[in-house]
C-alpha cells in the first residue's frame, strides 16, 4: 500500500496537485457552505456518504447535517447504514412513530448493545434520530423517513426477528421453517465462526434452511397497508440470515470472497429497500469509506474484491449515483487496540508525507470541500495514497492505513477535517461477543 505513495511522492507531483487542491477547494465553516455539495448532488437518487473512520464526531456530523439538507430539499426517502437490520429497524420504528415503537432516543440506542456499540450508539446519531423524529411527526405514514441498517452481522438476532414475526403474522408452516433454521444454527454458540468451520471443512451447512425460509417470506410477503413494511422487515432478516451463513463459511478461507459476499449483501438489501419505496425512491447511505469509494479505483481491483460503491454505480450508472468521501489530517478518533476490546480515545497522527490527507493540509490547514471530475489529467489518474481508520486501530503501525486510491475516480466529492474529534458513545449495557 505505501507503495502508491512512494511512487506519486516526487515533488513536481506534489505541488501541482497541491496547487490544484488551492485552486479548486472550497472553505468548510458553516454548514451552508455544505450547500455546494447539495447543489452538485442535483438530481441523482443515490448518495453514498464515507467515512475514513468509524469514530470520528464531525465525519457523523457533516454526514448528518447534509442528510437533513437532502431530506428537506431534495425529497429523500430513507438513510441506509453500515448497521445490522435489528436493531436499525428499531430505530426506524420509533422515527416513524409506530406503534409500540421504543419511548425515547436513549432507549432505541440502547439496541446497538453488540461491539462495536459506539458506532451507532452515540451522542452524534441520538441528535440525528432526534431530528428525524420530529420532521417525521407531522407527515403520513407513506412520506416518513426510515433508517435501515445494510450489513450482514445479525445472523441470530434476524433468526429470533423472523421468529417472533410468525409467531404474530406467519402461518404454522413458515414458523417451522424459521425453528428449523434456528435449530439448525443454535448449536454454533452464536459464533460465527465457530459456524464457518463447521461448514467450510465439515460440511455441516445451514444453507437449504435459510433460503427456503428467505424465498417463503418473499414470495408470501404483505406488500400493502400498514403491515407491508413488518413483512419486509423478516424478509430482510431472511436475506440477513442467508448471506451471513455464506459470509462466514467464505470467511474461513477467502477473506476477499468474504468481503465480497459482505458488501454484495448491503448491495442486495439496498436493492429490496428501494423497490419497497417505489421508482421515485432516493437513498443516502452512510458506511465507511471503504465501502462507498468505488474499489476499482483502488488495489482492491487486483484483489479480485468489489464493494457498494463500485456495484451501485454499475447497476444504476454514474449519473445517477454522487459518492463523498470523507478524511483527516490529525486529531482523534474512538477506536480498539483488538476485536472485541474496550473503545478508547487514541490520537490520530498527522498523515504520512505524500499522502492524500498531507497533501490536502499542504493546500490548507482548514477544513475543505473539493469536487473531483474522474476526467481530471491529475486526480483523475495519479495514484495516492488514502488513510483509512476500522474499529480495530493500532496508531503505531499507521503507514499500514493506506489504501492506494486514484482520488477522483474512488469519489465525486472530497470533505477535509483538518483536525478531527472524537466521537461521543453512549454508555450501553454490552452483550458478550
């Protein structure tokens, strides 16, 4: 990876795309002068908001403060994240205020209780939700806002959702489908990898249960009134339970193929949402930088893998499609030393030398915007390299955190947070992982 910086790094290089940084960025102060963005977004129906962190409090509120701006003048249907289904189905209830829905913020938030919880379960998210609420409380049903989560973690969690959903709605025949699926994962302790041994080397697969119960619940799914979007809701589970059964039996062997059964998945759920939502559907989705910066302008491309960003632009095609990615020269960050340990405040050192972000406080030590055209003789093919933060940081080793990207070809738009923050989580009662 630090390969790409070493090789864009001579000097004349550098200047001319610091130049051209100066020249073309625009000063990020206020949040009308996000109104720049919302002005180049127009009329497209996808919006795909980055991050380079998942801990950082002004990437989540910049993203928020554009969210509300399309919502309110551009008419946007729903928020799709890089959260599971369950508990962001939650959060969509109780902003649609329906019935039996959570009584307050706090306590919606208090669903996202499996590690890492800050992402979701923060102080930045709550004044979202809070907002949604309200501009929610006086529309009919049809025009409210929802928040869905895309990812693929919730296998057991969507198996007791699809359960408790027949035991209401289903006939005896889909509740025996759902058990029989149940019964066939609960021997994994909920642990998904202790599943994906199990079927990768011992053939010991879930797999004809799961996608009997996701066709059953699709084909027999409520499409209309009041109970259409519960209906969805276990068929969304069902796709949840499908693929994280491929996911983690891909797992342990390709780690690439897991990833592209991953971000396949978030594509797959963001297909059915919009289709429930109907042909005037527009969509904005918040997940990591990785994710939503098209890959073919990276290494992963040599890597065999794909993500959302690449496979929305080629199933709706760029003009309908306006992608943000989101950095940071220096501050900190909410992040863990390893998978499954405490959150922490870390510090996030300045950008290595020739990298994307270092580039970026050379043209300026101020937060930035920059629009970026895939046609620019610069930007649009020298290679760079970008810093990229997962909820597993290891400041020490920080020249591993960058990801070879041809900037203007990864993005249609580029936000710069000179010195960034950390984010602010909530205090929540922890479930074992």
């Amino acid at each position: 990876m630090n390969r790409a910086m070493n090789e864009s790094g001579n000097g004349s290089i550098q200047e001319a795309i610091v130049e051209q940084i100066k020249q073309q960025a625009l000063p990020l102060n206020t949040p009308q002068d996000l109104d720049t963005l919302i002005e180049a977004i127009g009329d497209k129906k996808y919006v795909l908001l980055g991050e380079a962190t998942h801990g950082t409090s002004e990437f989540y509120k910049l993203r928020a403060e554009l969210t509300r701006k399309l919502i309110q003048t551009k008419g946007f249907s729903f928020i799709a994240v890089e959260g599971d289904w369950p508990s962001c189905y939650e959060v969509n209830r109780y902003v649609k205020q329906y019935k039996d829905a959570k009584p307050n913020t706090l306590d919606v938030l208090q669903g996202f209780n499996r590690w890492p919880t800050w992402m979701w379960a923060n102080e930045e998210v709550g004044e979202l939700v809070d907002w949604l609420k309200e501009h929610n409380a006086e529309k009919p049903l049809e025009q409210r806002v929802g928040f869905y989560g895309l990812d693929v973690y919730s296998l057991w969690e969507s198996l007791e959702e699809i359960e408790r959903y027949l035991q209401e709605k289903g006939t005896p025949e889909q509740l025996a489908l759902a058990r029989s699926a149940f019964e066939c994962f609960d021997s994994y302790d909920k642990e998904g990898q202790n599943y994906g041994v199990s079927a990768a080397f011992y053939g010991e697969s879930c797999k004809d249960e799961v996608v009997k119960l996701l066709k059953e619940l699709h084909a027999k799914r409520v499409r209309y009134g009041e109970d259409s979007e519960a209906a969805l809701s276990a068929e969304l589970n069902a796709l949840v339970a499908v693929n994280a059964e491929d996911y983690y039996r891909t797992m342990v062997r390709h780690d690439a193929e897991s990833w592209n059964v991953r971000d396949r998945h978030m594509t797959e759920a963001l297909r059915r949402l919009v289709q429930y939502y109907g042909p005037d559907a527009k969509v904005i989705v918040w997940e990591h930088n990785t994710h939503i910066g098209d890959a073919r302008a990276t290494d992963m491309l040599d890597d065999g893998m794909v993500n959302v960003g690449q496979l929305v632009r080629e199933a709706h095609g760029e003009a309908d499609v306006f992608a943000i990615g989101f950095g940071t020269y220096r501050g900190t960050v909410i992040a863990a030393k390893a998978w499954g340990a405490p959150e922490a405040t870390m510090q996030v050192p300045a950008a290595q030398p020739g990298s994307w972000e270092e580039l970026m406080h050379r043209a300026g030590a101020h937060d930035q915007i920059l629009l970026l055209r895939k046609e620019d003789p610069v930007l649009g093919h020298e290679v760079l390299g970008h810093r990229a933060i997962g909820v597993v940081y290891r400041p020490a080793y920080e020249r591993g955190n960058y990801v070879p990207s041809v900037m203007a070809r990864r993005y249609d738009a580029f936000v710069h947070v000179d010195e960034s923050h950390a984010l602010r989580p909530l205090t929540i009662e922890k479930v074992l992982v």
